[in-house]
C-alpha cells in the first residue's frame, strides 16, 4: 500500500473500530479502498466483514473464501429498501 493509504490502515488497526464505511460520489474509488483496507486490515489479524451494495457484486466474485477471517457478502440495495417499507 502507498504510504498515504498505510497510515490509515496502522491508525485503524490500532483503534477499537467496530465499522468503517467508504461513502462518496460514483466512480471515486470506494470500492477499491474498501477492499485495499479490508484485506490489509485481515492480513493483520483482524476479523473483517466486507459488505457491498455494488449491483455488479465484484467484491464477492474476487475475494469471497480467499482469507480465514475476510467474510464478504452483498447487499441488494433496492431489494432491502423494499424490505425495510
């Protein structure tokens, strides 16, 4: 990881996080900072639950069962709005 992205993870690896969440704009990158921190973040011992809402569910296909303790699952955002009403 580039220096920038690997202070973060040492600050959110020494913390007492219970979620992180990546937000912003289409097209930004929130999908590959997610999976960049989860990853560093497992591979440090952590326990991560991945979850994404990204209808093309790319997350899921590249990284499900690849560590022990990365869990990563999909969220159907209108199916769970649809839910929720």
């Amino acid at each position: 990881a580039d220096a920038p992205l690997a202070n973060l993870i040492d600050e959110l690896a020494g913390g007492n996080h219970g979620l992180i969440m990546c937000m912003g704009k289409g097209g930004v990158g929130k999908t590959t900072i997610a999976a960049a921190i989860a990853v560093a973040l497992a591979e440090r011992g952590h326990s991560v639950h991945l979850t994404t809402t990204d209808p093309a569910g790319n997350l899921t296909d590249m990284l499900y069962g690849t560590m022990e303790n990365l869990h990563v699952s999909s969220i159907d955002p209108v199916a769970a709005t649809q839910a929720y009403r």
